[in-house]
C-alpha cells in the first residue's frame, strides 16, 4: 500500500506539472508497468481509474471510477445521458458482459421511421450508463460508487485544462451550441471558443455526479433527474421509460484465434463481427506478410467484408430475436464463408456479398461447446488480474445536443440506429420497437493466449470503422508480431459490406494503393495519417509480465498505472 | 495614425515601423529595410521588459475601417461565427454569412474575412478546400472592384493551422488590408497554452512585413474586440 501511494504521490505530481507546462498531450499515451493499467481516451480518466487501484480498488473500481471521469474529460463522446457495453474478465474465473446499451421510449412503433430528426428530444433514447456502471461495481467491484466517482466530481467541480481534442470538438458544434444558451454557458464562455489550456468548469454536471455517489442510480433512473430528462426531452422520454430501464448481463461472445482466445461484446453490437472476421482470417495463412503488404490487406479487408454482410440479417436486440450466435462463430461455417474471397481478386460490388444460409448449414455443425465458456477482457486491468474492457458512446459527438439543464450532460442520440420501416423488407430485425436496443457496432475485446493470461485487451470508437479498427489492431499483434504500439499507431482501413469503397487511412505505401486497386478494390484515400475517422484504440498488452497500456494516438488517449 | 486613435505603448511605427501594445491586442507595422535594424533594436528592449520607454505618438497613414461591415469564412471553420460576437461585442455594424455570396457584399463597406479550414465545415458547405480558394478569390476581387477594404483575421489560434488552413492563410492575407492574429508577436514571450498560438512559426508577421500590412495580435478571442473598436473608431453608447 505504501508504494501504492508513492506510486499516486508521484502521479498526480506528475499531473499537475504537466497542468503547469501545458504539454499533457504527449506524456503517458505509452505507459508500462506490472501493477496494473488503465487505458482510455483521455489522460485525465486513465489517471482517475489508476488512483483508484492505488487506492486498493481491483479493475471494476477503476474501470466505473475511470468511465465516469471519461464523460467528465471527453463529455462530446460519453456521457451520463449515453450508454455503452462491458466486458470483465474476472481472475476468478468468470466471463461476463454487462450490457447498458440505451432503449427505445415505450411509445416507439415500427412505424416511426428514421423521418425522425437526427438531433433534438426526438432522437433521444433511454440512457443505460449509469445504470451499467453502477451494476458493475455492485456486482463485481469492492468500492462505493462515492469512492470511485470522486475523481469524476473532482475533475467535473475543479475543472480541467481543456484540451485540443475537446476544444476542437466544441469549435465544430460552435453554431448549434452558441444558439443553446445552456451548453453554451459551460463550453462557450463569453460566447466564444475557449482556448486550450483554459480551466474548463462544468458545476451542474459536478452536481449530478455528487447526486449519483451519494443517492445511486435511483436518482437517476427514479428521481429529480430522471424528471430533468423527461423534461428535457420534451417528453420524448417519460419517466416512466426510465424507471423501467436496466442494465443487462449477459453471455460474451467467444471465439478464438490462431489458438488465442477472444471474448468480445454480444448482440446486438459487434463482438460478432470481429469474431466472424478472425475465424474466416484465420483459413488463411498471412505468415510472411507485413501489415502494408496488398496481400494481407486484401485477405484481411474480405474477411470484415463477408463477416459484416452476415449481421444485418443475424444480428438483432437478444431480447427480441434468437441470434444464431453458435452457427455465426463456428469454425466451420468460416470455412464455408471463407470460400467466397478469392486471394487475387476482390468481391465488388461490395455489396454483392450474400448472408449466410444458416439453415442449411446447421447440418454441418455447430461452435465447440468449450469456446462457449466465458472469458473477457478490458481496457482496465488490475494486479489481481481481473480485466475490463467498455465501451460506451452517446452515438454521434454530443449526441442528441440535448443538454439536461441543471445536470450539465447530454443525452444520447442513439435512435437513427434503428432502421427505417420497410415494407418490402418485413423481416428485418433492426425496425424501431419499444424498449427495444438499436443495433450498433461497438466492441469491446479482449484476448487471452494460449496460457489462458490476459493478453491483450482494446477497444476503439468510430462508428462502422470499429470492427475493422480492432481485428486489424489484433492481426498486427498476433500475426505480424507487432509491439502494441506499433499495432495501434500503423495505419488502418475499414471494409465492410455497406461501404462501397475501401476505405484508407493516410501511411500506406503507393505500391501497396497500385497493387489492391490491381485486384479490384475501389480506393477511397482522402483520409490523413492517424486519422481519428478510424478510431481511436486504447489498450493494453500484457507479455512476460510487463503491462505496457497505451492511449490513442489518434484522440489524445493515454495510459496510467498506479 | 490618423482615424486610429492609439491610446497605448508605441515601440514602432509605421514605414519606421511600428509595433503598438494595444489594451489587449499588440499592433504592429511592417518595417521597411532602411529602418529595420532600428525596428529589430527596439523589439529587443521590449523583449527585456523595457516597453515603458517607447511610450509615443506616431503619425502614419489613415487605418480607419468603415462600418457597415460584412464577415465571413474562408474555410468554414467557426471562427467567422466567433468573429460575429466579437463585432457585436465591439458594437461594430456587421453581417454575418458563414459563406457569403459575392451580391453579399452589396452595401458593405468594409469586408471581415475569418480564416482557417475545418473539413467539417467544408464538407457541410459542400466544397473541398480548392473550391473554397476559388470562391473566396472571386470574393476578393469582387471586394476589389467595389473598393471595399478587407480586414483578415485569424482568431482560432494554433489549433486551426495545417496544411488547408495554412493554404487558405498564405493566398488571402498577403491580399487584405489589415490582419489580425490571435498569437504571438515576434521576440515576446506567449503566456498562454502553445495550442492558442497562431503565430508560433511567425507565419502572419512574415506576411504583415513582405506584403507591408499592419497587423495586431492578440492573445485571446476577446482581445480581437478592442482593435476593431480603435480601425472602425467605435464611440461608446451614451
């Protein structure tokens, strides 16, 4: 324990020097340590979850204390009003996923198409992220939600150095947020942008926190605030939607690859994907291959192709629809899928990929009831070995632009994510319902090697670029030996089965553009390097004992141990 | 300088050359070579805290700017949206077009241009960054033609500079009349974050001195105020 607050001694002196010289962007985004770590967006949040481990916290202390510190710091990205998925690998043993995606209101029909307005009330849905934080640590933390929201109200009452990841994110909401007298009074001071480095204060936000340590979820879910959120939302979300709301525990999805384990996020997000993907991937040898070789990019952009085509009809809210979890992993259903890519040519149209018939081959067989187990990972991973992984969003930056007034966050915009109600196409299983969670494509991983430790454990936002982001960032590891780092920071495409093009992240060779154009990719390369358009990793790889946590370099992410 | 009024530190005028440290913003003229050595000299002094000498009067041409105005982007970031509340602030008689059509500039006699790229705001105008120099060059020689006077700003500091914004800075502001800059004079020390400072690399003064456009810096937003009420000789109400 004393080293222990040694350790958060020299941390936090190290923050406050690094408050003073105004050079916080760089310092902790590669963090080592044999501790324990904390990986996220923001510097400031991996600082909160390390000073709850040195505080004795195991790795679900520190991952709640460090989620709400990320709404606090990153408040355009997450929030109390947004919602998100978790996966805990417990070192006793136990896989879990808590599932705190937002619901449709119960007024909610099929037939309210995506007419709806992307931003305002209407675009709102039921905000799962309290609840799933506080399910989480009352389930498998050790501390009170007082203790590890004290970071968050801290940082949220003191205030921050605001820096050029947010004040950039506030510059591009500059016209609708100075037309919002109540977000523009926390992020638009005298009615401009703030520069960097300025003291950013958000006193109701500070005032709903301290509300929730000490009153708990109720507050939010059964009390004033949750009446502030009907009232925000003009009644888009009644009270009665959010006093029915809950968080859900479920089964992760697992899978493995080149004999590691992955255990990632269940329906209706996307730890399906990325499992799909690994298992086609892994029919194919990419031994001898680097990560810019037009080779490996080809193999590894048709498998998320053919993976992605297969959760449209697949993948649905668990609650609603049986998802044909067991045929979707099976090795043996990649085999089949993997026989649609061709090594010396692309499938194009992109979209010209077909789902799988999963009637007709589940007379091949089904997942091998030992991957069914459980086992996870997280972006927090403790001395103990216990590992989280979250992810969690408000849907677009900022959401639904709705900012609760008196409570200083915003409310997600999570509603677009269903589908329009199509008459021609009754079967599908992604149409507006009541309560009902909107399909997205989030996926918190983790792996385990094949000593069955905690190896590797990430997660990434950026929208339909996710599923790519992460299998990718896992193939730089496994297959191309890559230091964690390395993995993050080289450059990243997407492919999926929507997108008509390949998308390409500024870094790669021309030669490699020249050849996956020979095999007919159609390349879309307007992106820069490091591109925050294709995530933002934050992880942690653990090897020979050494804990080595890094935050994206593609949204000032950083690591901190205790 | 006649029409604008300078009611602080002189260290240098203009064609001698000079620098002003308004209220807020730092003002100042390019030099010509005769005198830059002179110019350099008493930038020095300054750097070592001895601005408190230099207190003058100058006499230089006429810098006065006249209202109404009109502001817009070039770029489409939201620094002319910024722009828009510092004018109101300033009192300044203003229209804001976020991006103004050339008919736009019917009726103005002086034209604000905020610049720095955002691809977000390129991208909801419907342009990349070609089209946006192409327009905003038609926009400048309309200006031209209507004799209208062109102030450019840049007020989002460090954090709007790159490759397009920098593109967008080196094509329009060697063409206005006055520039403004949130960043940094040359020789003096920048107390605020490194991110702030649009001028770290002395882009802008390089520009002000080869073109022999005067220029004011300041070191926040709010500082933009107090030099537009001294070109556009804003009285106060009442």
């Amino acid at each position: 324990m004393n080293r222990a607050y040694t350790g958060l001694r020299g941390l936090l002196a190290c923050v406050v020097l690094v408050g003073l010289i105004g050079v916080g962007a760089v310092a902790g985004q590669v963090e080592t340590s044999t501790e324990g770590m904390v990986a996220t967006a923001h510097q400031l949040a991996s600082d909160a979850g390390a000073e709850i481990l040195a505080a004795g916290g195991n790795a679900v202390d520190a991952a709640v204390a460090a989620a709400f510190a990320i709404t606090v710091v990153e408040p355009n990205a997450s929030s109390l009003g947004g919602e998100g998925f978790m996966v805990l690998s417990l070192a006793d043993g136990r896989d879990i996923a808590i599932d705190y995606r937002s619901v449709a209101p119960g007024h909610i029909t099929y037939e309210d198409d995506n007419d709806e307005p992307r931003y305002g009330p209407e675009s709102t849905c039921v905000p799962g992220l309290v609840a799933g934080l506080a399910t989480a640590l009352e389930d498998y933390g050790t501390m009170t939600l007082a203790e590890v929201m004290a970071p968050a109200i801290r940082l949220a009452k003191n205030g921050f150095p605001l820096d050029e990841g947010l004040q950039t994110r506030i510059s591009d909401a500059y016209e609708w947020m100075s037309a919002d007298p109540t977000a523009s009074a926390v992020y638009l001071p005298d009615g401009l942008v703030p520069d960097v480095g300025s003291n950013l204060v958000q006193a109701d936000m500070a005032h709903a926190l301290e509300l929730i340590a000490a009153q708990g979820p109720k507050i939010f879910y059964r009390g004033e605030i949750a009446l502030a959120i009907e009232a925000a939302t003009e009644g888009f979300l009644g009270y009665s939607d959010l006093q029915r709301y809950a968080a859900v525990i479920r089964n992760p999805v697992l899978s493995t690859y080149r004999g590691y384990e992955v255990i990632g996020a269940p329906p209706n997000v996307a730890g399906a994907t990325v499992a799909q993907a690994l298992n086609i991937l892994e029919t194919f040898d990419l031994a001898g291959y680097t990560w810019s070789d037009s080779g490996a990019i080809h193999l590894i952009a048709e498998s998320l192709k053919v993976a992605s085509a297969d959760r449209l009809p697949y993948v649905g809210d668990p609650d609603f629809f049986e998802v044909p979890l067991d045929t979707l992993l099976s090795k043996e259903y990649a085999e089949v899928r993997a026989g649609l890519i061709d090594p010396n040519s692309a499938i194009f149209p992109t979209n010209s990929v077909p789902a799988g018939d999963l009637e007709a081959f589940e007379l091949i067989g089904a997942v091998d009831e030992a991957y069914s187990a459980s086992t996870t990972q997280v972006s927090v991973l403790d001395d103990a070995g216990n590992a989280v992984s979250i992810t969690q969003t408000l849907s677009s930056f900022w959401g639904s632009r709705v900012m609760v007034p008196g409570y200083g966050f915003f409310i997600n915009d999570e509603l677009h994510n269903f589908n329009d109600y199509n008459p021609d196409n009754l079967a599908d299983i992604n149409v507006h319902e009541p309560f009902k969670r909107p399909r997205t494509v989030i996926a918190p991983t983790i792996v385990r090697d094949t000593e069955g430790e905690v190896f590797l454990v990430l997660g990434s936002p950026g929208a339909g670029r996710i599923p790519s982001t992460v299998v990718e960032t896992i193939v730089n590891v496994i297959d191309f030996g890559m230091t964690l780092e390395d993995a993050i920071r080289t450059p990243k495409f997407c492919s999926r089965v929507s997108y008509k093009e390949l998308r390409i992240e500024g870094g790669y060779p021309q030669a490699a553009l020249d050849a996956l154009e020979a095999l007919g990719h159609t390349l879309k390369t307007s992106y820069g390097e490091l591109d925050l358009y294709f995530g933002g990793i934050n992880a942690i790889l653990v090897e020979d004992g050494v804990i080595t946590g890094v935050g994206s370099f593609r949204r000032d992410g950083g690591a901190s141990a205790p | 300088m006649e029409g604008l009024p300078l009611r602080s530190n002189i260290h240098c005028n203009r064609r001698g050359e000079a620098a002003a440290v308004a209220l807020h913003g730092k003002r100042e003229m390019p030099m010509k070579h005769g005198r830059r050595t002179w110019g350099i000299a008493v930038l020095l002094i300054l750097a070592l805290g001895l601005a408190a000498v230099a207190q003058e009067e100058v006499q230089t041409e006429s810098m006065t700017f006249t209202q109404p105005a009109l502001i817009t982007s070039i770029g489409q970031s939201a620094g002319a949206a910024q722009a828009r509340v510092v004018a109101l602030k300033a009192g300044l008689e203003a229209t804001y077009m976020q991006r103004a059509t050339l008919e736009d500039l019917e009726g103005s006699s002086t034209l604000i241009v905020v610049l720095g790229a955002s691809s977000k705001g390129l991208g909801a105008a419907g342009v990349d960054i070609d089209g946006e120099i192409t327009w905003a060059t038609e926009l400048f020689d309309k200006a031209r033609e209507l004799e209208i006077r062109i102030i450019a700003m840049h007020i989002e500091g460090g954090s709007r500079r790159g490759p397009s914004s920098d593109l967008t800075i080196t094509t329009f502001a060697p063409l206005a009349d006055y520039l403004i800059v949130k960043g940094s004079m040359p020789d003096t020390e920048w107390t605020a974050d490194e991110a702030a400072n649009g001028n770290a690399d002395g882009l802008f003064t390089t520009i002000a001195g080869e073109n022999e456009i005067p220029i004011a810096y300041i070191e926040a937003t709010l500082g933009a105020v107090d030099v537009l009420i001294e070109l556009f000789d804003i009285q106060p109400e009442g």
